[in-house]
C-alpha cells in the first residue's frame, strides 16, 4: 500500500469524523468517536498533528483510560512547534532506515 501523505490523510480523517466534531468551546477536534473501529482507522490519524485520548471508567489507578476498557476516543491537535518537532524527527528517521537498508545490500554484495 502507497504511503500516504500528511494532507491524504488529512481529508481521509475528516470524511471519516464527519458525524463526530466537537461542538465550539471543547479542545478536542473530535470527540466520541466509537472505539470499535479504531484499529482500522488509526492508519488514516496523523499522529504528528494530532493525539488520542481514551474515554470510558478507569478501572485502575490513574489518570487516563486504557484503550482496553474504552468505550469512545477523542482526537486531539497538538501545537505547531511540536508538529514541525515531530516531522523533522519522523524524516530524520525514515532516512537513516532507507540508508541502512542501503548499506546493507551493500555489504551484501561483497
């Protein structure tokens, strides 16, 4: 499957949270987002625009809801510094794997 870009998923998202944005006066960009399809939606959230927060009881000590005992989520967005941070490091990365990969038939070769 072809990678796809940050404003792919962008448009993809919203199509796919359409029923569920956030009222005026919440943080959250969409909130209670039934947590029964989230494996196969995840792929479409940019997780370096954006954030998830569990929501349902919480069993267990703590602050927040494990992704096991949710029942919703909600999609938070993160600041533009930390989005920038998070690309920079994401690429940096990407570039390093591509580089090893690279090497290594290299050295496969010899």
């Amino acid at each position: 499957m072809k990678q796809l870009s940050y404003s792919d998923k962008e448009v993809i998202m919203d199509a796919i949270f359409s029923n569920c944005k956030s009222p005026a006066g919440f943080r959250s960009i969409y909130k209670a987002v039934p947590v029964g399809n989230y494996e196969v939606i995840k792929q479409f959230i940019d997780f370096t625009k954006y954030y998830v927060m569990f929501r349902g009881p919480r069993p267990h000590r703590g602050y927040s809801t494990r992704k096991r005992d949710a029942h919703s989520f909600d999609v938070y967005q993160r600041d533009a510094r930390t989005v920038r941070l998070l690309r920079v490091e994401r690429e940096a990365f990407q570039r390093g794997v591509a580089y090893g990969q690279a090497y290594d038939r290299m050295i496969t070769r010899i």
